[in-house]
C-alpha cells in the first residue's frame, strides 16, 4: 500500500520521486535497471495508457479490457513505488522510537525483499541494460507474465479503388460495415470494421497492409532488426499530425504499416 499522496495525471512527478530516492543509494543493484524499464515502456505509451497506468496508482482496478496487456507494467511500476517509499521511510530515523514502531520497521525492513523479486527480471519480453539506449527483447518466455501479450492485434488489407467514398457506402449498406474516415495516419483511407474483420481503402495507396498494435514500439524492437524498415518509429514524446506508426517490407515487397490504436 503507498503512502505517499501522487498528482492524479502527472506520472512525471512520480518518476521524479523515484529517481530521487534511487540517486540516495541504499538500494537493491538492479533497481536502477528496474526504474529505466518502467520509465522507458511507459515513454513509450499513448497518453491514454498512461493515465490508466496513473488510475492503476491511484486504486482503480476496473479498466479497460485494452489494458490488459499492459497490466504486467502497472503491478511492477507500483511495486517499485511501493519499494521505493519504505525505502525512503525507513532512511528518516526518529530519535526515540516506541516498541511497536519498531516493530513496524522491522517488518517492512523484511517486506523489502519481497519486492526486490522481479528487480532484473523481463517485463512484457523486455530487460533493460544501462549501457542501451532502449528496452532490448529477451526472447524469454516470462510464464504467467508473458501469457496473453498480443503485440499485433489485427491485419487489415489495403483495397485500391477508385471512390473510397462510393466504395464504403457499398460496404455499410449492403455488409453491415461501420466506416471511419481516418486523417490521422500517414496515408489517407477509410477503414471499414465488422466483428473481427478490417478492410481499409484507399484510392492511391502506398501500403499494401495495416497492421494494428495497442504498443507499436515493442513490436518495433522485436522485428527492426530483421526485416527492411521503410520509416522508424517516431519517438513517443516527439510531436506529430500524424499517429505513432512505423513501415516495413517483407521478402515480396509488401509493405506493412503498423499503426497505434488501443481500440481494436
């Protein structure tokens, strides 16, 4: 349980705390590496992610079903938290103390390695090395931790034609298709959605596929090294008119274009 009062929406604050603490010594070795993961995955997050990651912090347990994914990385950002104030607690030692908040720090003393556990240990498939500049992939399997973490969430093909716009009419009244004119992303197009099935059209496009992730800097990391990147990833924190999204080719010359949305 914390004790400490958090800003509701600043997680910068709470990083700032942490590092604080953490530059005071006294703590485990790996927990240095253990804050840049933290950090560097949440940098890496939609804002909205974040702020459930700020909810998570607060108390709130019912979130989204998109979250799902990330929950590994809200339980160890408020275990090292959590960590990180008994630390801090237990540096300021009063000049008398009573029987029982001795007793009180003793316990928390023997809480501390109880929280040191997952310190240097893989989180969503990733470590974090302090001579890297990024979160590198481990290609471990993380048991319970890495069950159920989807990086691609869906493909959806690129149809060429003509009218778009005729085109995804067709499509809502005759299929049952729901359209959304998107504006936000590199190349302009409609993307038709019905149950599990996406088709985007586009009259001149410059992709053959998309392909939707809730965190597309994870799967940036695990596949930049091994096929053709067309355009990089763009930094979380760097301003843009367009969404997150970074273009690879496969052997065919397809090109694939991965696109951030928490929705899908």
């Amino acid at each position: 349980m914390l004790r400490n009062e958090y800003p509701e929406h600043d997680i910068n604050k709470v990083f700032d705390y942490m590092e604080t603490v953490i530059e005071g010594g006294g703590v485990h070795d790996d927990t240095k590496e253990e804050f840049f993961l933290i950090n560097k995955l949440f940098a890496s997050l939609p804002p909205e992610a974040v702020e459930y990651g700020m909810m998570f912090l607060h108390g709130e347990r019912n979130l989204p079903k998109s979250t799902e994914d990330l929950m590994p990385l809200y339980i160890r950002f408020v275990n090292l938290l959590e960590y990180l104030e008994k630390i801090d607690y237990l540096r300021q030692i009063p000049a008398s103390m009573t029987t029982e908040e001795i007793m009180a720090r003793s316990d928390m003393t023997s809480s501390l390695d109880e929280h040191e556990k997952p310190f240097g240990k893989p989180l969503l498939g990733y470590k974090f090395n302090l001579n890297e500049d990024a979160p590198v992939e481990t290609g471990e399997e993380d048991g319970e931790e890495k069950e159920g973490i989807h990086l691609m969430n869906c493909v959806a093909p690129v149809i060429k034609c003509s009218d778009p716009l005729t085109t995804s009419l067709f499509y809502e009244k005759n299929l049952g298709f729901k359209a959304a004119h998107l504006d936000d992303e590199t190349m302009p197009h409609i993307r038709l959605t019905r149950d599990n099935a996406i088709l985007i059209l586009a009259e001149d496009p410059i992709y053959d596929y998309y392909i939707y992730a809730s965190e597309p800097m994870l799967l940036y990391y695990e596949i930049k090294d091994k096929v053709k990147i067309l355009k990089p990833l763009e930094e979380a924190g760097k301003k843009s008119a367009t969404n997150r999204e970074f273009v690879f080719e496969d052997n065919n010359g397809l090109k694939y274009c991965v696109s951030q949305n928490l929705e899908i």
